[in-house]
C-alpha cells in the first residue's frame, strides 16, 4: 500500500492502473484532534489523468472522459492515519472508476406471465375478502 513502482490498482479484470500513474497530495487534515491534527498530514487527495493513461483502451477512456470528466479527484480525510487515509482514497478512486466504465444494459419491457395475472387477481379477491370481514354487517344483512 506504500504506493511503490511496482504496485497497480485493480479496478476490473481487463484494467490495471500502476500506482506511477495516481498523483497524490497529502494536507493536514481539518477539525479536532489536538497536535497530532496540528502537525500530521493525513489528509489524503488522490488524481487520476483520465484523458492521459496509457493504461485506458480507447473505449474506456471514452466512457470515462463522458462520465467522469478529465481528471478523477478522490479526497479521504476520515481516518487519523495517513495510511488508512491512503487506503481509502484507493478504494474510493476504484469504486468511482468501475462505476464509470460500467455498462448499463438496456431493460426490455415484457408483459407479465397469464399465471402471474392469476395470481395477482386471486390475491386481490383474497385480501378483498379478508377487509370485508372486518367491516361491521350492514343493517339489512343482519
């Protein structure tokens, strides 16, 4: 997790990002926290150069330029720790990239099943039946 040259970030099967091709940016983090806060740079922002990876084939970087923009921006301040900051931001920069390139498959309208229209009518004549029941009797079925 040290963000060394051979390490990658997974974000599918078919995309490998090298951790050379992420720029990080560490800050002091805002809010309590005393010293610690006052002197530790855990805040933790994370880029992605969309528009120049090398490791984007042509269609993903279409997809994400559309989605996402030219560069992604992750920010992780949570955590205390520079490292589980780190972390973070590398989980949150993964889902935001395999939610861009996620393709959405086109819902096909069907009618429902004959069985499925019985169903659903027996139903509604069972629970008609058993909100007659609870009603009082009218006078002239007493």
């Amino acid at each position: 997790m040290a963000g060394g040259d051979g390490e990658v970030l997974r974000v599918t099967r078919s995309l490998v990002i090298p951790y050379a091709e992420l720029a990080w940016h560490f800050t002091a983090s805002g809010g309590p926290g005393g010293q610690h806060a006052n002197t530790a740079n855990t805040k933790v922002e994370v880029r992605f150069d969309v528009a120049g990876s090398p490791s984007l084939g042509p269609r993903q970087r279409a997809r994400l330029l559309e989605r996402c923009g030219p560069v992604i921006r992750v920010v992780a301040s949570d955590r205390r720790s520079q490292l589980r900051n780190r972390e973070l931001a590398v989980e949150r920069l993964r889902g935001r990239i395999a939610d861009g390139l996620r393709v959405e498959v086109p819902r096909h309208a069907t009618a429902p099943s004959s069985g499925a229209k019985r169903r659903r009518v027996e139903a509604k004549r069972r629970r008609g039946e058993t909100k007659a029941a609870r009603r009082r009797p009218r006078r002239d079925e007493e």
